[in-house]
C-alpha cells in the first residue's frame, strides 16, 4: 500500500511539473514581481491581510492562465517545432527551466492543457471580481491580446507592442485591485516603464535568442523583420526610456520616496537593464541576448526589494 501510495504521490508531482511549465511557473513567478511592485509602490504599505492574500492567489492564477493559454494558441506551430528537434537548443533559458513546451512535446495532452487555463482562468476571474470588477476587463483584454499576440507570430513583427500591452496589464490591475482610483498620470507612467521594459528586455532580446529557428518557420519577428543592428538599437532606446520612466514612477507614487531609492533604482536599472544591453550592442550573439534576457527578468523583483526596504525601515 506504501508503495503503490509512494508511486501515485510520484505520478501527480511529475504530471503537476508538467502543467507547471506549460505555465512557465519559474518565469511567471518572477513576472509577479511586477505587480507586487507596482501594488506597493503606488501605496507606500501593505494592504490588508484579506487583499494581499486575494491578490496573491488572483495574481498567480492570472499569469498561469495567460503563459498556458500562449502555447494553446500556439500549439500547431510548436508541434511542428518539436517534431524537428527544434527546441533542444534551450539551456540557459528562464522559459526552458522544467520542459520546454510540454504539451506539444506530447507529454500533456491538449485537452488537459486547454482545462489547465480554463481552471486558472476562472480562478483569475473570481478573485479579480471580488477585488475590482475593472480588474476583470483588464484580464480579459489581456488573454485576448495574448492570443493575437500568437497568432501575429508568422504576420507581423508589430506583435511586440501588443507583447508589451500584455506585459504590463497584470501591473495595471493590481494597482487597481487594491486602489478603485489611483492617479492616472501614475498608472500611465508605470504602464510606459513596463511597456519598454518588456519590449527591450524581455521580448525583442527572446526572440533573437530564437533568430535561427524562428526563421527556418517564416517568424516575423522584430530581429528577423527588421535586422540585429536595428533591434539592438531598439533594445538600447527602449532600457534607458525604461530608466528614466522607473525615476518617474517613484515620483508620481502619492508615497514619498527619497532620493536614496532613486539612486537604488536606478543602480538596479543599470545592473540589470543597461548594462547587459550595452553588451549585447556590442556582442550580439545568442549568448548575449539570453543574458540579456534572463537578468532583465529579474529587474521588477529588485525594485521590489528596494520599496520593500522603503516601506519596512
């Protein structure tokens, strides 16, 4: 009995890690900095026990529902990318820390993929309606963009500014989750950090990392449509609009931050926006791209720790 108990205790952890990274669960986890920060930044303390909680659960399934439902949409291309060996080049990659597209890999099938986001998606909404109807039209806007987000891949290299929509709504709502009227210039501002943020270093810098098989698939990709030296360029423009617009976004907070969190900021900024993409300007290599890529990630989860020192001493 302990045996066949151990061996079915086995069998859920493995199908759960499957599901989690449909989701990119790694990844996602780290995009939730994002809102947390852009929660606690705009309101200087923490919310109730009741609303960080909600928000939590809410936020997680949100970002679980969205990842999944982009390798839903994209399910044809992906299998047909699985079948030629195509996604073994990954190491080094945040999206690729469990397995790579599972469900096209065959090791989840469609239909549990699909049930997967319809269960988090219902569980987004739930939780979203009972913090802020508006939350709820946020998310909806969101899984729709993604999925024409998808669905551009092969159409139109424009498809990284609907990339950088999506990337910022969860922001958006949670501010207003715990905030039914926030400043709207604050709210523009925090949206115009994210949005360059997303395209210079998540994006553009995750697409060139998949330049060569993109283009084997007629991808319409930014790196590809467009060539490295103006993609690089756009990567530089959009990490130092995204360091002025983080000073801003402490400046129009209706909290006071002094000017050692800007400095904070800022240095962060540097660290793990500006420097990399100077590097990859001047190495534009695959390596340099995913570097740029990977430390990037990690850029919303350090301005978080620079508020939470704000808001805790």
């Amino acid at each position: 009995m302990n045996h066949t108990f151990t061996l079915d205790t086995n069998k859920f952890l493995h199908k759960l890690k499957l599901f989690m990274a449909l989701s990119r669960t790694p990844h996602g986890v780290v995009d939730m900095a994002a809102p947390v920060f852009a929660a606690l930044v705009w309101l200087g303390e923490f919310p109730s026990p009741g609303v960080t909680l909600l928000g939590l659960i809410t936020l997680f399934a949100g970002y679980t529902t969205v990842y999944a439902l982009n390798d839903i949409v994209d399910f044809n291309s992906d299998r047909k990318k699985a079948e030629n060996g195509v996604f073994r080049n990954s190491q080094g990659d945040l999206d690729a820390v469990l397995v790579r597209h599972p469900m096209a890999r065959g090791l989840i099938r469609y239909w549990e993929g699909v049930a997967w986001a319809l269960a988090w998606g219902l569980v987004t909404i739930l939780g979203a309606y009972t913090l802020n109807p508006v939350c709820v039209y946020i998310f909806l806007v969101a899984a729709g963009l993604e999925a024409l987000y998808c669905l551009l891949w092969n159409v139109s290299p424009a498809r990284t500014l609907v990339s950088g929509i999506v990337k910022t709504s969860g922001a958006v709502a949670a501010i207003y989750g715990v905030d039914s009227s926030p400043s709207f210039l604050f709210v523009a501002v925090l949206f115009l950090f994210l949005f360059f943020w997303e395209i210079g270093g998540q994006n553009i810098p995750n697409d060139w990392t998949d330049l060569d098989l993109d283009g084997e698939f007629k991808a319409r990709t930014i790196p590809i449509a467009l060539g490295l030296e103006l993609s690089s360029f756009m990567i530089l423009c959009s990490s130092f609009a995204a360091l002025v617009l983080s000073v801003f976004v402490l400046i129009t907070s209706k909290f006071h931050y002094g000017m050692i969190y800007v400095l904070l900021s800022l240095c962060a900024g540097g660290v793990f926006f500006i420097y990399p993409s100077i590097r990859l300007h001047r190495s534009p290599t695959r390596e340099s791209a995913m570097a740029l890529f990977n430390r990037a990630s990690y850029y919303p989860l350090v301005l978080l720790g620079i508020v939470l020192l704000k808001i805790i001493f």
